[in-house]
C-alpha cells in the first residue's frame, strides 16, 4: 500500500495564484456529436526521434500539436536536427504537417523536458550519441519522476551521466568518443515501459546494436513497446521481439519515414465516455482498424460498462443510456486509462476495481492518490490497493476537481460533471499537454455541436 492519500497528494503552492476554476459543463439530455481527435502523442513524439536519427529527411502527416510534441522539436532542435512545421512555405509540406530533416547529434545544449516522459527519457539516448554534454531539465513534478533505469542502460553502453546519484531530472548526458558501443543492455523497467522504448529508438545508432533485456517484475504498459518496435520497423530498422522480456536491434541504416499519424485514442477516451454518462451517441473518425495504441482497449472496457460500441470505416461510434456498470479490470498494458475509467466507476452503480496500476504513482501526478482523493472529495467512495483502485457506488456532489497539473485528471473532472451538478475543474488549460483546446472541443460536443 502507498502512503496515506493526504501524504501522497502534493499541497497546493501557497506561492502561486490559485488557478483557475472551470465550470465542467452538465449534460443536460443525450449527446449527438462527432468529434475529430486530433493525433496520437505517443506515436508523434516516436516519429519524431527515429525522423531525427534517419539518414534522410521525413514527412510526418497531421501529428499532434500540443505541448509535449513541440518540446520533443524543439529537444532534438537542441540536438541538431531541424524540424519545419507546414504552413511556412516549404513546397511539400502542408499545413499541420510537419518536416524532419536530420543531422549529426551535437551536444553542448540544453534540454527542456517539460513535464514530458517521451521528452524526458527518450532523449537522453539520442544526446548519448554526441561526444559534448547535454543538460536535461523540467518542471518541478518532472524531478520526481523515476528516471535511474534509462541512465543505468546508458552508463552499460558507455554513456557518462552526471545526476548526483538520484536517477532524477536535472542530469547531463555525454556520449563516449566513438558513439555509443551497443551491445547488452540489462534494466528494470517496472517502473515505466518508456525505459525499454529510450533505448530501443537509438539501437540501430549503436555500433554493435543493442540488446535490450527487462529484469524486473512484469512490464507495465507493454503496447507502448510494441508501438515503438512498429514504429522503428516502419523506419526499416531490424528489431527481433520474438522472446517475451528480450529486444534485439540491428545496427544499420534508419530509414526515412512519411507517415499518416492515428488519431490519440486514449484522448478520445474523455469523449468516448460521454456518451456512456450521459446517453446519445459520440463518434470518433479515423478510428484505426488495427493499432499498437493501448487506447484501443477502451471499446472492450465501455462495452462492458453497459454502452453499445461500434467500429466501422466512418469510425468507432458509442452509444450510451446513462445505465453504468462496474467491472473487475486488469489495467497493466492500458493504465494511461485509468483516470476516465476511474470517473465512469464513480458514477456506476457497482463497484469496480482497477489492478495492475501502481506504476501509475510515478506519472505527471500519483494518479492513484490523486483520483481517490478527488472522488472522495466530490462525496464518492475510492481507496487505493496496493496495485489500483477500488471505487463503490455512492451519490456524488458539486465542488473543485484537483488537476495537480496532470492532464487526464482534468479530463476525468470534465466526465464527472456531465452528471454531477457543480463541479469545478481546477487548472483545465493542463489538458494543452496532448489535448490542444480540450475545454473549446468539450463544451461543443455537450452543446451538440
């Protein structure tokens, strides 16, 4: 079991204006609305690195632009590689597409991570590849996120990384002379899967390759890693999956990419479950018919919530009566779900139980403590497990929904309020982390819009 949820949840900063508070908007009958997601962070930032390692440059089609993306640009920016945002002339880009052009990785920089994961492990990697140092920073909440596994990999590769033995942000990262040698690679990534992916993206930089194996308890969040050795396949690069726990990258050559980037499922989640809340029907385009995105688990968990969910060309449409229902989940390959998941449980009317999440202690906030706390305050029922939540039907109330500066805990508040009269979302401009304009696109889509 965690610490107490009152120890877990950082305090307000006494130092800072209160942010401020949005009224979520209450459905007041069935929704009836379309409602296009914008594209995939996890898949956009991915594209972005093996863009910048290719050996040509690479057309990346309608990626998410949001604050995550344009800190992972303007990272390899810093790094040497340059990346054109459509709409500025260049013949061939279109507006909302983006142009990657490579180049030698230098160091010297300095990086901004932001509140970033992808940001803040998946390039200190990269910046192993260029023989200067590169300082790595973030905000505040970015110091506490566990970082020790990526750092140990590279010091196994060669890699000198001054961190003062905290395995924490601020570090700096400098590439032995040569490049990076490659070869095994032996890490715990319990704690995150990103770890595995980090290392995995650089694999075909490395002179020898690089192998990489998990020795730990069981991998959270395993579709990621799968996306990432999609995504490295997509480039051409070599990756043998084959032994669960085992990832081999061939060196060679990165090939240049000119990808259409899907839609964020897990964004669409929000959305999605508006229609199981308050009844009508929500539709999301472009809805993959096959996909690495963990957010493609949320057709079996809404289904199984008591809403009629149907994919087809024109997309995945959900069709909800208002009627909800608890479920016992194993939430390990899909814990970024959590949050929405964790407010349809609170407005259920039996309980659910979420396992597989403590992980989930270690993101932008700990989302457990976060989401009990936060329930609770609006009259719910949630405790903590030691791997999850266990949430029980009880009547909600108005009041203020905590964001802690974590996107989807201010999506969550936004689902809660469909049905809870009075609620206010604290600090929802988070959602800018991967959601451009989540409080314009919600109010359109409660409007009918």
């Amino acid at each position: 079991m965690s610490p107490t949820t009152a120890d877990a949840v950082p305090p307000s900063r006494p130092d800072r204006p209160a942010p401020e508070l949005w009224p979520a908007p209450r459905a007041t009958g069935p929704l009836d609305a379309v409602v296009p997601v914008p594209g995939s962070k996890s898949l956009t930032n991915r594209y972005l690195v093996v863009a910048a390692l290719a050996e040509r440059p690479s057309l990346l089609r309608a990626p998410l632009v949001s604050r995550d993306t344009l800190l992972m640009a303007d990272g390899l920016r810093a790094l040497g590689a340059d990346v054109v945002v459509g709409g500025l002339g260049v013949e061939g880009v279109d507006e909302g597409d983006w142009l990657v052009h490579p180049g030698p990785v230098t160091g010297g920089g300095r990086v901004d991570c932001g509140l970033a994961g992808t940001v803040m492990r998946f390039l200190p990697p990269v910046a192993a590849l260029a023989e200067q140092p590169v300082a790595f920073d973030g905000d505040p909440r970015a110091r506490e996120r566990p970082m020790g596994a990526v750092l140990d990999g590279l010091r196994q590769l060669g890699a000198v990384v001054e961190d003062g033995g905290r395995g924490l942000l601020p570090f700096t990262v400098r590439g032995p002379a040569g490049g990076l040698r490659g070869g095994p690679v032996r890490i715990d990534a319990s704690g995150s899967s990103q770890f595995v992916s980090a290392l995995l993206l650089v694999g075909a930089r490395c002179r020898d390759g690089l192998e990489v194996v998990h020795d730990g308890p069981e991998l959270p969040s395993a579709p990621h890693v799968r996306m990432t050795v999609e995504v490295l396949r997509d480039a051409g690069v070599v990756v043998d999956d084959a032994t669960p726990g085992r990832w081999a990258v061939e060196p060679g050559e990165v090939n240049a990419l000119d990808v259409h980037v899907e839609p964020d499922l897990s964004n669409a989640g929000p959305f999605l479950a508006a229609a199981a809340v308050a009844g009508g029907r929500v539709r999301v385009p472009g809805w993959p018919q096959a996909t690495t995105q963990a957010g493609d688990l949320l057709r079996d968990v809404l289904d199984q919530m008591g809403a009629d969910v149907t994919l087809d060309r024109e997309g995945l449409v959900v069709q909800g009566t208002g009627e909800l229902y608890g479920l016992d989940l194993d939430l390990r390959e899909a814990g970024e779900l959590a949050p929405v998941i964790t407010a349809l449980a609170a407005l259920a009317s039996t309980p659910t139980r979420l396992r597989g999440i403590a992980h989930l202690r270690g993101h932008e906030t700990d989302r457990l403590a976060a989401l009990v706390t936060e329930v609770n305050s609006l009259g719910g029922d949630a405790e903590e497990t030691a791997d999850g939540l266990l949430v029980r039907p009880r009547p909600l109330h108005g009041g203020v929904f905590r964001t802690y500066a974590d996107h989807r805990m201010a999506t969550a508040g936004a689902v809660l309020g469909l049905a809870v009269e009075g609620v206010l979302v604290e600090d929802v401009a988070t959602t800018g982390k991967t959601l451009p304009d989540f409080p314009g696109m919600w109010t359109a889509m409660v409007a009918g819009a």
